[in-house]
C-alpha cells in the first residue's frame, strides 16, 4: 500500500528557469486539493513544505502565485490550525496568503453563512463587529 496518493519527482528548484512541468502541478494541484482525502493530505504536508516554501521564493511570479492559490485551498480544506507550514512562511508571504483567503469566494461563503445564523436567532448581522 502507498502511503500517499503523489508521485515523486525532482526538480532543481534552483535552476535559473521557471520549471514549466512544475509550475503545471503546482496549477493543477490547486484543484485537486479539495479532492484529496484529509488524512492523505494531511501526511504529505511534510513532504510539500520545502517545495512550498522554495516555489514562494521562486524569481517567477507565476510560481510564487500558484503556490499562493495552493496554501489557499489548503487552508479551507484543513484549517489554519492544520495548515502548520505556514509557520515557515516570511511575515510577507503569511500576510500575501491571509489576502488570499479572505477575498476567497469560499470564505465569503461562509461569512454570509455566519450572518445569516446571526439573524436567525435575531441578532443583527453587524452586532457581532460592533461588540
């Protein structure tokens, strides 16, 4: 039995050009991550941490921002507190990834979700801001 659904491959992160079959996985994987049992991904976090945070120091901004949209979606399906590669992450990188999520469609989603229970119970919306 495989321990993880991934395939391994190297690739010279270091290498002056912009790896285009990595930055394909990494754009691909975006979407994937969401289909990716949690105990599976939660089991590769260690192995995605260094190529994480050598893509977010890539000179591509395409690398970078792949990389962006991957923490993102790591971050709805596993949770922050799950997500402890962030831990690794520059103050700038962190910051970059928390815009991310709160302009994410998902997180907008579950903002509105969070009224709405507020005003069912009838309490407004914007009393849990002014509080």
């Amino acid at each position: 039995k495989r321990p993880c659904p991934f395939t391994v491959v190297e690739i010279d992160l270091n290498n002056k050009i912009n790896p285009p079959a990595l930055l394909s996985t990494l754009r691909t994987m975006r979407y994937l991550v969401d289909r990716i049992s949690i105990d599976s991904l939660k089991e590769a976090l260690p192995h995605f941490a260094a190529l994480f945070r050598t893509a977010l120091c890539h000179k591509s901004v395409d690398m970078r921002k792949a990389t962006v949209f991957i923490l993102v979606e790591m971050h709805f399906v596993l949770g922050a507190e799950e997500l402890g590669l962030m831990d690794d992450l520059t103050d700038c990188q962190r910051r970059l990834v928390d815009v991310y999520i709160e302009r994410h469609p998902k997180n907008k989603l579950h903002e509105n979700n969070a009224d709405i229970a507020l005003e069912s119970n009838g309490l407004p919306a914007q009393s849990i801001i002014s509080a």
